[in-house]
C-alpha cells in the first residue's frame, strides 16, 4: 500500500482518531445507514443485508457532498 500511495501525489491519508465515534467519519457513514437508509430493513438473511449494504454504500461513494459532510461534521480541523 505504501508503495502505491507514494506514487500517487493526489492521494493524501489523515490520521483519524483511534476510538472518538464523534470524530470519525466511518461513524457517521454507519448512523447514516443503520438510521436513515436502512432503518426499516428486515433481511431475510445475512446475505441479503450484505447485498443492502454494499448497495447504499456504492449509491454513497458517488456523492461527494454526502462524503464531505460526514468529514466536516467530525470537525477534525480541515474542510472539505
């Protein structure tokens, strides 16, 4: 992995804090769906929740507003 970020100058990795659920945006990603998203889902089985899941997080990762205002919320001291 290393190697692949050094040769890739437009990629840039921040530290997030250990165990700080306000400060991570991975926690704001996962409120996001278990709240929102899939609130009322009653899968049938676990692979139909993967499927879920995976499904929201494709449907997520298309929209940048959504990504930056998971990171801005977390105020970490940078703005996206």
């Amino acid at each position: 992995v290393k190697e692949w970020l050094a040769g890739e100058p437009g990629v840039v990795l921040e530290d997030l804090p250990a165990y700080a659920p306000a400060l991570n945006p991975d926690e704001m990603v996962w409120a996001w769906l278990k709240y929102g998203r899939l609130a009322n889902l009653a899968p049938a089985d676990v692979a139909e929740l993967r499927d879920h899941l995976l499904r929201e997080l494709e449907w997520a990762a298309f929209d940048g507003e959504l990504l930056a205002g998971f990171f801005n919320h977390a105020n970490l001291g940078f703005r996206l």
